[in-house]
C-alpha cells in the first residue's frame, strides 16, 4: 500500500473560516477536557491506598477505569446529545481528536516522547476529516463536511489510480491549507544497489561535500532574517497581551517564521534533486542530530536543518530509485579514503587532509565524503566487506575490489574540484 500526502492551499469565504476556527476552537477543548481526565485518574493513583495525598485529594472512585480512547469516545458520544456546541461539530472530527490524544499517550513509552500538554487558545491549528463515501475533489474545489465547496488552488494534479482517504485542515500564518492523504494498492520493490555512487558528508562551514568533490555553502536562513525577527519581537514585548496590535504584529512574526521555513525547505529540496541526478547510490552518515544540536553550535545546526534535509533526501532517493542507505559516521575524518590510513585526529581548523602515507590530498570534508562512500559501497554491494560497525575493511581498494568506483587521480570531477581547492589555497595564502 502506497500512501502519499498532497498539500494544497484553499481559500475559504469568510462563513467557512468562521466555521474552521469554531472547529478549531471546539477540538481545542475536547483535548484539554479529555487530557484533564486522564490526569486526574493518573494523579488519584498517586498515593498508596492508605494514605492521603498532601496536594490535593481527587474523588475518582478507586474502580473507576483509566479513560482510554473507547471510553472517552462513549463519554464523547453522550455528551453531544446535551451539548449544541459539540453537536455543531462533525463526530468524527472530534473522535480523531481523542485517537490523537491516545497515540500521543502511548508515544510516551513506544518513542520515549513527553506527557501531553494543554493547548492554550490558538495553539490548536489542524483537524481532520477521515473518511468520504466519494471523491470530494472536483476541478480546482473540495467539498467538505458540513463546510460545503472550498476553493482550492489544485497547484499539481492528483495522479491517477489513487484513492482519497482523508483531509486534514491546517492553519498556518499566511492561510489555510488542505492535506489529502492518497492511496493506491501498489507494492514497490525496495531499490537495488547500482550506478555512480556518491558519498555525502554534512558540517557547518559548507552544508555538505560530496565524493565527487563539489562543496555546497550553508545557506544561513535564520541569519538573514534574524534582525528583522529581533526587531519585530522587542516591540511585541511592549504590546498589551491579547490586544489587536499584539495580535497584529505576532501574525507578522508567524510569516517571517513560516517564510524561513518555507526557504530552508525549498532549498533542501531543490538540493537532493540535484543530488541523485548523476547518481545511483547515496550514502550519508548516520548522526543523531538532536545530540548535536545541543553543541555549542546547536544555534547554526537547527537552522541548517540536518535532520529535514537527510529526510527530504531519502525520499527524492526512493522516488528517483536512487539507493540510499546511512552508514556509520565514527572517524570518517581520521581515515585516508586512498590507503585506509588512521590519519589521527584533526583540529576543526585543519580543513586540508594530507595523508602522510600515501600522500593524498584534499578538501577535509571532500575527504569524509569519501571515505562515506567507501563504507557505503562495502556494506550495500560488497557482502565480504562489511565490518560489524558499517566500516570498510583494510583490504578494499579504489580499483582492485571496488567495480565500478573509478580512482580519484582519473576522477574528472575530482579532478577539477581538487584543482580548484588548490588554487583558491594559494589564493588565500
């Protein structure tokens, strides 16, 4: 089963974005409602049966069951009967809500997440439609429930052969936007191994390094708008809370946050196209980039965006049958990619490697790159050399075991980006 999800922006009339937010609005306290609920329950179970709590004491009868998904959903169902503002709401909507509330309740356990919060007004931004008898997309409009006809802007068409199962409303600073989860009962085999591969090293001073010896500078997304984010946010500390002109200036930041976004994710985009064009292997270094945004650069590391890139990346991979796979990333800049040499450990401020057994030369990160490549190539097509960590084994070489990978002196690209490295060296001293 294939699932692809389809983001379209709408444009409703001003009775349906007066229905949205009262949907938004209603979804907000069916959550708070129901997450009270739950830790009431959770806090009555606190203290041991012969004892009170020193807090506070919670009337929970001690066999009342804990409030899961099914009987909220019954308490849910009850409750509309007596309550118009909940009747105004589709049922179904409000019951994705509590499915929502559930998966967040067991993410806590199965991902290691924290304890759902409350949602203070305007911090619940989407719900969801989750079922339709047919197909609700006709031309450039969707019909919703109970919303009628929306305008959308159909920017590229539904492909054929895809069922329509569900559409999620979000809000976002510059509109509304429609999220049409498709189907389609297809089985995609997984891509084989195969064709040029390319080896990807990631950092801070160019956003990444190829094998192949090209560079790509760091885009700085955050930094080219920060004076004018900082500027904006120091007059919103003087406006009254709540008042028209905080509301007024708080939406210009959500723009100028939803246009960085924006930015940063084109550009990754537009980067793993042009990264599995020439290629039919990508490998990339398996990094946990939340540890490393918590550096003293975690500042430049969230807004390089590391983690949406290498994500963004796999699926251009997977949609261009390109292999893609992530390979270990300990000591990928103290190994020659020439002789398997430990070169030892290198200063950030080196960004030469010079291999003192061999005497090869380049780009630092060209380097790790390369040496990505080589432990890529041996643990997806090599069989006999795959270590227990994803590393190379000392025997592989350039040429005698690795087909297809061409020697890096008679690599064309590598060969102008390492005569360009050299002369930009020069240059500089």
């Amino acid at each position: 089963m294939l699932t692809l999800t389809y983001e379209y922006k709408i444009e409703p009339t001003i009775e349906q974005v007066a229905a949205i937010e009262r949907y938004l609005e209603v979804c907000r306290q069916v959550w708070n409602y129901a997450l009270r609920e739950r830790k009431d329950w959770l806090n009555s179970r606190k203290s041991d049966v012969n004892a009170c709590s020193l807090i506070c004491e919670y009337i929970i009868p001690a066999d009342a069951l804990f409030p899961n998904y099914n009987l909220q959903a019954k308490s849910l169902t009850e409750a509309r009967k007596n309550n118009p503002e909940l009747k105004s709401v589709n049922a179904q909507v409000l019951q994705q809500v509590l499915r929502k509330l559930e998966t967040a309740f067991l993410d806590m356990s199965r991902k290691g997440m924290g304890f759902p919060r409350f949602k203070k007004p305007g911090r619940m931004r989407s719900f969801v439609f989750p079922q339709f008898k047919t197909n609700p997309v006709n031309g450039e409009s969707i019909k919703l429930p109970e919303l009628g006809w929306v305008k959308m802007r159909l920017s590229r068409p539904i492909p054929d052969g895809f069922t329509l199962k569900q559409v999620r409303i979000v809000k976002k600073a510059s509109g509304y936007f429609a999220m049409l989860s498709l189907q389609c009962d297809v089985q995609i085999p997984d891509v084989m191994p195969g064709g040029h591969p390319i080896g990807i090293d990631l950092g801070l001073e160019n956003f990444l390094a190829t094998s192949d010896g090209e560079l790509i500078a760091r885009p700085r997304f955050f930094d080219s708008l920060h004076r004018k984010l900082k500027l904006l946010q120091r007059r919103l500390k003087h406006k009254k809370k709540g008042s028209k002109n905080w509301r007024k200036l708080n939406l210009k930041i959500a723009r100028l946050h939803q246009r960085i976004h924006d930015t940063r994710k084109d550009f990754h985009f537009k980067l793993a196209h042009h990264l599995v064009q020439d290629a039919g292997m990508i490998f990339v270094e398996d990094i946990n980039f939340r540890i490393w945004a918590k550096g003293m650069l975690g500042k430049h590391t969230l807004d390089a965006g590391f983690g949406q890139f290498v994500n963004i990346l796999q699926w251009v991979c997977w949609k261009e049958q390109v292999y893609f796979a992530k390979v270990d990333a300990d000591y990928t800049s103290q190994q020659c990619p020439r002789c398997q040499t430990h070169t030892g450990k290198k200063d950030l401020s080196v960004r030469i490697h010079n291999c003192h057994e061999c005497g090869y030369t380049t780009h630092r990160d060209v380097a790790a790159a390369q040496v990505v490549m080589i432990r890529g190539f041996a643990v997806s097509v090599q069989p006999h050399g795959v270590g227990a960590t994803g590393q190379a084994v000392p025997e592989i070489a350039w040429l005698d075991v690795l087909s297809g990978v061409i020697d890096l002196d008679k690599c064309p690209r590598t060969r102008k980006s390492l005569k360009r490295f050299k002369e930009s060296s020069t240059n500089t001293k």
